[in-house]
C-alpha cells in the first residue's frame, strides 16, 4: 500500500507536471519521486505515436480507489487522466477516460477501463491507454485518497460551486472519505446550493460524486476542476 508521505509526493509530481513550464524541471522531480519502473516491451506503444509524439511528454494519470486495508494491486483506478505536455510551446492538455468505457486489455479481453489497473497493476493500465488510444505513453502517476486530501489541505482548501444535489452527495461522500483517510470535515447544512470553501475530505468528495444528470461525463469534469485548482493554488 502506498504510505501517505510517498502518495503526497506522487501528487505533487501531478502538479509539477501541471504548473511547470519546462521539461528539464519535470525530469528532476520525477527522477526525486521514484515508483515501479515499467517495461517497455509490455506497454503497447503505438508506432505512429512513436512518431507524430515527437516533441511531447505524456503522462498517465491514475486516482486508486484504495482503501486502508486493500493491497493496491487490486484498487481499480476510478479516476483516469491523460496529462501531456508540448516541449517547445510549454502548453499542457489534460484529459480523462471514462471508467466504464469497454476497451481491449493485453490478453484481447474488453472489460471496463477501470479495471486494467486491477488486473495487472500499472503496466496493464499504461498499455491499455497505448494500446487504444494509439499514444505512447512510459511514465504514470497513481495516488489514492490519503495524497489528495493531504495535498488540498495542505494548500488551505478551495473554493467550489456546488448545486443542491452537489452538496447532498458531497456530504454522504465524505463519511468514507473522513474514515479512510482519518481526516475531519464540517457537514454543510443547510444542503443548498452555494460557494463553499472546501477542505480535502470535502474536495475528494466531490471530485468522487457520480450520481448527478450528466453521469460520468460531469464526474471528470469535477476531477479535473480540483486538480486544476490545485495547480492554481501551488502557484500562488
């Protein structure tokens, strides 16, 4: 299982990424962070990626849904992001997959994105993204509720916007977010829509919510508002 101390630093490789402006400070921090070195030959890299990536750094972004007691071989990435940074215009994309798209794994099987990491670890996931998205991706980042809590905290909290159905899920959310993590939080009542100043337990659960109109689709939208944020905030 992934100590909290390393899923902190993992995360902040996420913003190093995200926030950098050049390449030479992202490789010195990666080369700080450490992780599972994975095999080329079992990642699937795409030869037109190989090529037309030329000039680009891509990453794959993955948020466990580990819990305390669980090995994280068996977690299943829930959260799937795609970070990709241009080397000589210095802009940065960020998009996510959609845990339950059906895609093919390495042994030919379909079975929802989410469960690559589950089956085979980060190798399995990395080449599933290679493999059908035709990219060429060799580096991965996975964290679990523990970093992004520490990180959002660590950095005040942030501002949300939520809808009256965001703030009723939020608050169930964060019952097992508080329990998993072991960090408090306030419950906001009355449950209306409003901006409020969220806390790491509050934030992970909302980018966590899935049962709002608009289904997963709005889910990554919510994921990539909080890392956004972040990555707004460690700039300050």
């Amino acid at each position: 299982m992934v100590s909290r101390e390393k899923a902190v630093a993992i995360l902040m490789g996420v913003l190093i990424l995200l926030i950098t402006a050049t390449v030479a400070v992202v490789a010195a921090k990666w080369g700080k962070i450490g992780g599972v070195a994975l095999n080329p030959d079992k990642l699937a890299i795409s030869e037109e990626a190989e090529i037309s990536g030329t000039g680009y750094l891509t990453v794959a972004l993955f948020g466990l849904d580990t819990r305390a007691t669980d090995e994280e071989m068996g977690a299943r990435s829930d959260t799937i992001m795609v970070a990709s940074l241009n080397r000589e215009t210095k802009e940065i994309k960020l998009v996510s997959v959609y845990r339950d798209t059906l895609l093919q794994l390495s042994d030919g099987t379909y079975n929802k994105a989410n469960a690559a990491y589950a089956y085979g670890g980060e190798e399995e996931a990395v080449a599933m993204l290679n493999k059908n998205l035709d990219l060429n991706i060799e580096d991965y980042i996975a964290v679990n509720f523990n970093a992004l809590v520490d990180v959002i905290d660590a950095l005040g909290g942030m501002d949300v916007t939520l809808s009256d159905a965001e703030v009723v899920h939020m608050n169930n959310y964060c019952v097992e977010t508080s329990e998993v993590t072991g960090k408090s939080y306030t419950k906001i009542e009355p449950e209306v829509a409003g901006t409020y100043h969220l806390n790491g337990v509050q934030a992970t659960s909302y980018a966590r919510i899935r049962y709002t109109a608009g289904g997963d689709f709005e889910r990554t939208e919510r994921q990539r508002f909080v890392l956004e944020q972040i990555a707004e905030s460690a700039k300050r």
